[in-house]
C-alpha cells in the first residue's frame, strides 16, 4: 500500500483491535437478546458470596453477614475451633408469562453461597450465639484466647 501524501512511503496496513472487532460483531449479531441475559445472568450471581464483616467489642467477638431476603431455614451456620463457615441455599421458582406473545416460561434456580471466618480466639460453642434480623445474621462469642499446642524437645 502507498501513503497518499507521499507516494515514495510505503503505508503499513491499519492493525485491527480484536476486542473492538468483537464488540463490533456481538452489537450487529441478531442475538442481543441471548447475550444480553447471558450478561443479566452473570451480574446477577455474585462471585464472592455475600458481605461479612468481623470486629471485636469489649468482650466478645462478632461476625455480621448481610443476607437479605434469606429464610432462616435457609441460613447454614458451622463452627470450627477458630472459624465460622456461613453457607445459605436458596431455591427460587419463578413463573413469568409474556405480555405481547403470551409465552409462559418456568424457571427453577438454586443459588449457594458460603463464606468462612477466622476468628482471632477459640470459639466457645456452648457460649455462642446467633441472630437473624431484618437480613442481617449476626453471631458472637466471648473472646476465649487460643490454647497453643507446643511440643517439647527430647
């Protein structure tokens, strides 16, 4: 190819962006609907699971989760020396029916999310407890100092 202004210089070939010639082709392609609820579906379910947050009071420690529109039954809480595994399961039945065509559609999703907390101390099952209020699952201890395990040398 030669330069326009310069018939001497030898112009280089334009380099394509794959990434824009792929956007390009997916804005053209006559299944935007298809993509678009494949984008709905992964904006939709959360990667990371669900906030948790973890501080210490006077006296006790304390993990809250934020698990809004959560059932109880749903809400799985196990505890380990030092840790707090959450896990919820949701079951969600869904029924829509189109305005326009009238088509009916039955969807049936289970969502599962779980997070573990290490907690600073040895957790004292027998005094721990948990909550679940207006979507927050709150759970505390009293602070129990970890017994370390050392092994003495012959």
């Amino acid at each position: 190819m030669m330069d326009k202004n310069n018939p001497d210089k030898p112009q280089l070939p334009k380099r394509r962006n794959l990434m824009n010639d792929l956007d390009a082709f997916f804005e053209r392609n006559p299944f935007g609907d298809v993509l678009r609820s494949i984008d709905d579906f992964f904006s939709s379910h959360s990667v990371s699971g669900f906030p948790v947050h973890f501080y210490e009071a006077e006296k006790e420690w304390v993990v809250e989760a934020e698990l809004p529109g959560a059932e109880r039954k749903n809400i799985h809480i196990e505890l380990f020396s030092d840790k707090v595994k959450i896990s919820v399961n949701n079951n969600v039945v869904m029924n829509t029916q189109h305005q326009q065509t009238g088509a009916f559609t039955h969807e049936y999703r289970f969502d599962h999310a779980e997070r573990v907390v290490t907690i600073p101390y040895t957790i004292d099952r027998a005094r721990t407890q948990a909550s679940y209020i207006n979507g927050i699952l709150k759970i505390h201890g009293p602070k129990t100092p970890k017994k370390g395990h050392r092994l003495s040398i012959e």
